[in-house]
C-alpha cells in the first residue's frame, strides 16, 4: 500500500490530527501561564523582603531563576515547534472526498491487505490532507469529477509507460486495479481550451460590434454588446482560473476598456469614410 501511495499524489493521504494539535498547543500554553503567574508570584515575594527586581546578576532568588530558565526552553519550543508547524498544517487544504475514494476503494479491489486498525485514518475525512496538494483552477476541478473522461485512452497512461511516469515500483506493487491518467496532457488540456475561449472573446466582440454598427449604428445596442461579454467573461475568468474577487474585477475592468478602444475605432473608422464621401 505504502508504494501504491506514493505513485501518484491524489493517493498519498494523512491525516492533520487538528483536535490533538490543539490540545497540545493549548497545554503549553497553560504549562507557560503557570510559569507565569509563579514567576510573578516570586517577584512581588522578592519586593515585599526588600530584594532588588531590577538586576539580573545580582539576582539571588534561585527559584526565580529556575523559572525564567524554564521559560526560556518553553518559549523557544512554544512558537517554532507547536504554533506555526500548527498554523501551518491547519492551513493546508483538506483531501477530497474523490481522493478519499481512491484509497478505500483500492483496498477493497484487494481484499482489505492492510490491517483495519492501521487504515482507519481513511475514515477521517475532515482531518485528512494531501502530501502534495495541488491548486487547481475551477475548469479542471469539474473535469476530475467525471471519472469517464479521466480513463479516456488518450489521457490515460500505459502499462508500458509507468516507468517514464514515476510509476514502476517493485514486484509488491500491483497497479492492475488502477488507472493512472497522464495530468501534464490533462493540463495541457486544460490550457488549451483556456486559450481557446479568450481568443474568442477578443476576436468576437470586435467583429460583433463592426458587423452591428453597419446594420444599425445605434449607441445602445453596441452597449448592450459590451455588457454582455463583460458578464460572460467575468464568468469565464472565474471558471477557468484560481482568481481572487478584486483580481477577477481587474481583470473584467481591463477587458471593459480594451472593448470601449474596440467601439472607438468603430466609430472613428466609420466617421472617417463618411468625411470622405463628402
């Protein structure tokens, strides 16, 4: 199981343990706040016998300095060891539920051969992340979901092609219940259509909005024109790339002017040859 895994990222699931690294975090926390409070505690027993709280070389109060080195250890290992790796693991987005699949349904395609004890982080679905996630625009997102075009021939990558791919392993590795499919084609794909439908949103405006200023020179319907590829390419943008909200505006904005330029030369293409028939 360990080499079906690590042949292909969407395979190689673990789990965050959020619940226990939020225990733990908050048990040092608490452990630093009573070293706290017992350090203040030593301060003010110090001021009431008279001692000086403002040196340090001079400090004889042992326990004091028994707790500030403790401190130390504590807060070094506190942040770095405990808060960002946290932070950071908490961050990282969750396994779907398809990549969850792949692993249970391996196992049953051979006869459950790893310990259900051992497997059981498979029915943790919440707490499950991929080793090496992968962002993925919303266009190539829907296609993962149909299984079909995945194990299309053209996408999908051979036998004798596994070991070009990174996924040939040894004699303990059977991959006969798995269909591996080639991503580079897939995003390739991807870009291509992606490509595809921006030139068609360039190139069509354009000849849409000369073919309607000669049938009916009217300000409106060029208008309307415009709004509609401003929608249709706002919803374009956000289906074929992983766009934040102000950059998917930016983009829509930029479009809008590029298309103003568009009904421009229009116009002054037309003025000009009305000039000269005069």
């Amino acid at each position: 199981m360990c080499a079906w895994m690590a042949s292909d990222d969407d395979f190689f699931m673990i789990r965050k343990f959020e619940g226990i690294g939020a225990r733990v975090v908050l048990l040092m926390q608490n452990r630093i706040v009573q070293l706290e409070q017992e350090l203040h505690v030593e301060d003010r027993n110090c001021a009431l016998q008279g001692g000086n709280n403002g040196t340090f070389d001079w400090d004889h109060q042992k326990r004091r300095i028994e707790i500030m080195d403790e401190l130390a250890q504590r807060l070094e290992r506190y942040p770095e060891r405990f808060v960002l790796d946290h932070s950071q693991i908490k961050a990282r987005p969750r396994a779907e539920k398809k990549q969850i699949s792949y692993i249970k349904n391996w196992l049953e395609n051979n006869n459950h051969p790893i310990r259900e004890q051992e497997v059981s982080f498979v029915h943790h679905g919440g707490d499950l992340m991929p080793m090496v996630p992968r962002v993925k625009p919303p266009l190539r997102r829907w296609i993962d979901k149909f299984d079909i075009l995945g194990r299309l021939p053209c996408w999908r990558v051979g036998t004798d092609k596994l070991d070009t791919h990174h996924y040939n392993y040894p004699d303990n590795f059977d991959s006969k219940t798995t269909i591996y499919s080639n991503e580079e084609l897939i995003d390739k794909f991807v870009t291509c259509i992606t490509v595809g439908l921006g030139l068609v949103m360039l190139v069509a405006p354009l000849w849409l909005l000369q073919y309607v200023y000669i049938a009916e020179p009217d300000m409106k319907a060029r208008l309307k024109i415009i709004t509609g590829f401003l929608i249709g390419f706002t919803i374009l943008l956000s289906i074929v790339a992983v766009a934040r909200p102000f950059e998917v505006l930016a983009a829509t904005a930029a479009y809008g002017a590029v298309l103003m330029v568009f009904m421009q030369l229009g116009n002054s293409g037309h003025g000009g040859s009305a000039s000269n028939g005069r």
